[in-house]
C-alpha cells in the first residue's frame, strides 16, 4: 500500500521509510471490536499483562523502569528516520514515534475514571490536564491530554477489574512536523488495535 502522505510535496524521498513503517495501519483496517488481534504481514504483536496491541513490523519494544506505582513499562519505537521538507534546510531526524504502554493494578475494582482522576492526576501541576471518557477500540476508556510545550501529551486509559493499561504519545500539530498526519495514523491504528485477552482479571 501507498500512502497519499507519501506523495505530499513538502516531503523527501526519504520520508518513505515512513510511510513504510506505517504500512497497513489504517485506521479501517484493525480488527473487529472484541476479535483477538491477531498480526498479519508487517505487522507484530505485544503481548501485556492480559491485554495485547499490534504494532509496525520494523519497531522496536523497550522494557523500561516504571513509576513507582506502575507495575511495567514497554517504549514501541518507531524505526529512525531522517525527513527534509522541501524548500528547506534542516533535517528531523529521530524515531518515527514513539508510544509508551504502562500497566498499573487498582487494588480493588473502582470505576476507570475515579481511578484515574485519584492517582493519574497532579493536583499540584501548573495546568489542569482536560478530561474525558471515551472509548478504545469499543472498550470504555479515559482521555487525560495535558500539554507539552509543542504538542499534546495524550494518554488513553483502560480498566479491566484491578488492571489499568495507558497507552500515552505525543500528538504533534502538523504545523511542528512534516510526519505528524503519519504519527497519528500509527497511533490510531494502535488503539484501534487493543484487547483484553481472556483471564483472571475478567470482569
């Protein structure tokens, strides 16, 4: 598949490891809500603590120390790119994205919100984050967005009896890089992409 990105004139040829990476990950291509995702051709699977999501083939999964009340942290990170706009002299360069999926334990079953709003919140942070409820791939969810100087810090959470799982990226305004409209292709594919899988802390 080639995607209409790919043609964009203010990017380089170099930009198609890009769209490379995302191959696949329209938004109308995850699976049906409630189907176990399974990977197909250019795609992998993480494997959670009884949930799972796909991802690019060509990433990488990093295991990195969580906060000290998270119980993991995985890094998926894109593959390196370097992207010159048109016209222009400099070079981003980087990993293509990057999500972070972190599992916490509730201790006890409590709604996903009032839990998220007693231990995801700073109350001494300069800025209140927005909150709201929303749901990920079909599975009810909380959106906390706070902002990080030039993008929007976006995590998603889910409960599942005395699991939460956040999925957390950078949403980056077109207008600050020349691969955001890919990066939020790649991160809604990946929502898109989330089950529970069967197991002990079904509902």
């Amino acid at each position: 598949m080639f995607r209409e990105c790919c043609r964009h004139p203010g990017i380089t040829v170099i930009a198609l490891v890009v769209c490379l990476a995302a191959s696949g990950c329209r938004r109308d291509e995850t699976p049906a809500a409630g189907a176990r995702a399974l990977p197909s051709p250019g795609l992998q699977r993480y494997d959670g603590d009884s949930f799972s999501v796909l991802y690019p083939e060509g990433a990488t999964v990093q295991e990195e120390q969580p906060a000290a009340s998270a119980v993991a942290l995985v890094r998926i990170v894109g593959p390196e790119v370097a992207i010159r706009p048109a016209a222009e002299d400099w070079v981003l360069s980087g990993p293509a994205y990057v999500l972070d999926v972190t599992t916490y334990s509730k201790g006890e079953v409590v709604p996903i919100r009032a839990w998220v709003e007693e231990n995801a919140i700073d109350p001494e942070a300069l800025a209140r984050p927005t909150i709201e409820e929303t749901t990920v791939a079909g599975e009810p969810a909380v959106l906390v967005t706070t902002f990080g100087g030039d993008s929007w810090i976006r995590t998603y959470y889910m409960g599942r009896g005395t699991r939460v799982v956040a999925l957390r990226f950078a949403d980056v305004p077109p207008a600050n890089s020349p691969i955001a409209p890919v990066q939020r292709d790649v991160y809604a594919f990946i929502l898109g992409s989330f089950r529970w899988e069967p197991g002990d802390n079904a509902p």
